[in-house]
C-alpha cells in the first residue's frame, strides 16, 4: 500500500512511495535530497492521518525538489501491487507458504510477495503439487498470510480449480481472502507442477474464456485485484502457441503476464517483445529449473517487470529442519548460528509489541476487586468480603489497600469424620493467605480464607489446579503463623504466594 509523491511539475510518475496511501493533489512542500519516511509523517503528512514506518527512503534528483503531496486514502491490496506495476525497475518476490513465511519477506525489505502452490501443498499436506491441494484450503492459508502482513500478496489460483464458473468464484474467494492479484494457468485438471513432466493445457479458447471471466468476477465485485495470466502451453505444445496465448490474454483484460518454462534468454526476450505495455513476470526456479537464472538486472534488461523465487525459502526450511533433527538424533542442539536465539525469535513473532500493547488494557488494583476479578463473589464459594471503608480506617490502611478477609466460622471442629483427632484436624483453626502480585509489581490479591476449605480454592485461583494443598497443609500443621507453603510464577507472570497463618 502506498502514497505516492509527484514532483512539482505535475508528473504522474511517482519518485517514491509510501505503502498504506494513495494520493490526489493537495498540499506542495519543499524537501532535502533525501528524507527517510521516519521523519515523513512529522513534516509532510497531515496530523490527522496513521503513517506507518518504513525502510524506504525518498530521494530527489536535485539538491532540493518541490513536491505535490496529495490528500492521502487508504489503498487496497491491489492498488499498492498497481503502485509498484507503475513503479520504475524490476520488482523481486520471494514466495511465501505461510504467515511466518510471509512476515520474514515483509522484514526483509520487500515490497511484495507470491504463494507457491507448490510450497503450500508441501508444507500445509507433505504432498506434491499435482492437484491434491484445494482451492478452500488455498484460500484459508492465503488469508492467514494476508492478514499477518501489509504488504500485497499474489496468489497461487493454479488453474482455477475448475471451468469458467470456477475461476471467477476462485477470483471473488481470493478477492475476500485479502490477495492484492491471483495467477491463473491454462493447465488442465489435475494440474502439473511447473517445470516438471506431464503438462497438458486446455485450449486457446477455453484458455481465454478463464481469463473473462476472472475479469468479470473482478468488476462484478468492484475490485481491481491484479490478474496474471500464466500459460504452460510453451512446454505442452511450443513456443509459438505461448506467445500467441499471452497476447491473446492480453487483449483477454490480464495485466500481467507470464509464460513458465521458457527455455532461453532469446525466448524470454521474444516474450517480453509482445505486448509491451502489458507487465512480464519471470520466475526463477531455484535449484534447477528449465529456464536459464538470470539476476534482477538482466532480467530488467530483457524487458521483466516482476520476478519470482518459488523454492528459496521452502527449499531452506527444509534443509536447516533435516539438518536440526539430525543434531537431535545425535544427542546435541542446533549451533548458535543455526537459528536465531530465543529473544530473536520472540522479537519475530511479535511478543514485544504484544506486551507493549497489553499495557493499554491493563486493569487497577481496584478494578481486581470488582466482579469478574480474582475476588468475584460469583467467581467462587466462599463467600469473600471486602473490608468495608470503617473496618479499612479502624486499621489505618488506605482505602485503595485490596486486602480482603474471610469471615471464619467461630467454632472450629478439632476431630476428623471418625471422631478421633488428626493432624489436618486442627487446621480449621488456621487460615491461609493467598498474594497475588502482577509482573507489573501491582498487588492484585491479598485474601485470607480458613485452612480448611479447599474444595474450591482454584475458584479464586486457577494456577492453583492440580497442587495437592492439603499435603503441604499436612506437612506444616505443627509450625508457626507465617509458613510459605508455595511461591511461583504463574503462565501470565504473575506471581502467587500462599502462606499458612
């Protein structure tokens, strides 16, 4: 997602972007050769407007530039992908497989990303990709890497999963799933995986047809996610018959195009001759594939304009996994330099930002004490009162203290069921005192209850489930008021403190 700036002679072409906004004329400012966007939002974007941060940095041609900076909107998915079509260069987009997956590309400075159908269906089903994959099951894994990045993502739509009515209900599924564009094939069912044997594709018309009707689904729908148009027919049936297809999408409504499995750098050249003004697509099949690695700089010089890498990161996660379990199997760890260290990987997955945010709900000692906290009096059975504010001022604590007491029975049974004394029998006449203390140092509990009622004490204090209470009260029955009989922190770093008095 973007904002686009135009320089100050009204050129519609961007000098740089910004993702989240897209731009009509409003305001003119005047910058420095180059401004880093953590300082954009503060000097050039309006208060009233979120600029989320990024690493790209805008630069002019000249010591100084006068810019147009436009009343700001927030874009979809596919208008950003557009923003980067309209861009100048070649764009790099390693494919991603899942959320994680997708982040990483995200942190990595890249401002778009494909699926791989082939790297799904290996990492969602350990199953080649040779038709077993769903189109529901693409579409769910697609929409948890939608929504775990803000960056656009292109999907894998395979060949529509289906006739002309399936590919525009494939079209409006990826649409709803968050896709800022979808590839569609001409392969026919069940499907080969590209650059592998067996391929087979429908034909010209039905081939065209798919790519109307993606282009119906689309305006019926009133979105203008990106349509890429890929044909296999190169190695199914020729060169010749490829390019003819792609020209024949072209004119179909696709915005870009894709031909797989081109065998030469004067194929790919003859390509991108076609159609100019459509967008090529080339893909880099890591590990050996039919057409020839280019890096981004010829393949700008051929004529591409996106660039994917389907097996970069399905390729490494399954070496450094067999790599990680055969150190296991040894008896040892993965090395240091194998994998990031635990806080990097808590950093990754956002555990920081998470307790920052958690911050902005966290609730008073006062509010513990209301119904839904700890001391809920429908939340547990022992009938737990507060301190009213005489009995608080008669003991000299503040009113905000969240000391709360039981009323304890004013007999106290000193004989067990059979009528013979026990150890635990005279613990009716002790009482145990429960602290609860956040890892914000805040007390949250402090509640006093007889010894004897143990049935229900995980009403107050769940972390206290499956801790046999009464051994312990067995084993302190004949020491003095003040013994600690537990101290740990529970799973949301609070700290629980039970003493027997």
């Amino acid at each position: 997602m973007g904002l686009s700036i135009l320089d100050s002679a009204m050129n519609p072409q961007a000098i740089g972007t910004c993702r989240d906004y897209s731009v009509s004329l409003a305001y003119s400012y005047t910058f420095p050769n180059s401004l880093p966007t953590s300082n954009f939002k503060s000097h050039f974007i309006p208060q009233n407007l979120t600029f989320r941060k990024s690493k790209t940095t805008f630069s002019a041609t000249r010591p100084t530039r006068s810019l147009v900076i436009c009343s700001a909107e927030r874009t979809s998915p596919a208008k950003a992908l557009r923003l980067i079509l309209g861009s100048p260069g070649i764009h790099q987009g390693p494919a991603c497989f899942d959320a994680l997956s997708a982040k990483l590309v995200e942190r990595a400075g890249f401002d778009y990303c494909f699926t791989s159908g082939f790297s799904i269906s290996a990492a969602r089903l350990a199953l080649p990709d040779t038709g077993f994959i769903s189109y529901g099951e693409m579409v769910d894994q697609g929409q948890l890497i939608t929504q775990a990045v803000s960056i656009p993502i292109i999907g894998d739509g395979d060949n529509g999963y289906g006739n002309a009515m399936n590919v525009k209900r494939t079209v409006k599924g990826y649409i709803k799933a968050g896709f800022a564009g979808i590839i569609l094939e001409d392969q026919v069912f069940p499907k080969a995986c590209g650059h592998t044997r067996g391929r087979k594709v429908v034909s010209r018309e039905e081939a065209v047809m798919h790519i109307k009707a993606a282009v119906d689904a689309r305006e019926e729908v009133g979105s203008d996610i990106v349509i890429v148009a890929r044909t296999d027919s190169r190695q199914a049936i020729s060169l010749d018959e490829s390019l003819w297809r792609s020209r024949a999408f072209a004119d179909a409504g696709a915005d870009v195009l894709f031909i797989d499995a081109l065998a030469s750098r004067e194929e790919m050249k003859s390509f991108c001759e076609i159609s100019p003004l459509v967008p090529k697509m080339a893909n880099m099949l890591e590990g050996g594939g039919k057409t020839p690695i280019l890096n981004p700089l010829e393949l700008e010089e051929v004529g591409y304009k996106l660039v994917a890498y389907p097996l970069s990161l399905i390729g490494v996660s399954i070496q450094a996994m067999q790599d990680a379990l055969t150190a296991i199997k040894g008896g040892r760890i993965p090395p240091p330099g194998s994998m990031p260290t635990f806080e990097g990987i808590k950093e990754i997955l956002g555990f920081n930002s998470y307790y920052e945010e958690e911050k902005r709900y966290a609730i008073s000692t006062s509010q513990m004490l209301r119904p839904g906290g700890y001391t809920s009096a429908s939340s547990n059975v022992y009938g737990i009162q507060r301190r009213s504010p005489d009995d608080t001022q008669q003991r000299s604590q503040s009113p905000q203290d969240p000391v709360v007491e039981v009323i304890t029975p004013d007999v106290y049974n000193n004989y067990g069921a059979d009528g013979l004394r026990d150890p635990f029998s005279g613990i009716w006449s002790r009482t145990l005192r429960i602290k609860i203390t956040g890892r914000d140092g805040f007390e949250k509990l402090d509640v006093r209850i007889p010894a004897g009622f143990l049935e229900g004490i995980t009403n107050i204090v769940p972390a206290l489930g499956g801790v046999n209470i009464k051994e312990l009260l067995d084993d302190a029955a004949g020491e003095v008021g003040g013994k600690l009989l537990l101290d740990f922190n529970d799973t949301m770093g609070d700290r629980i403190q039970v003493l027997l008095e």
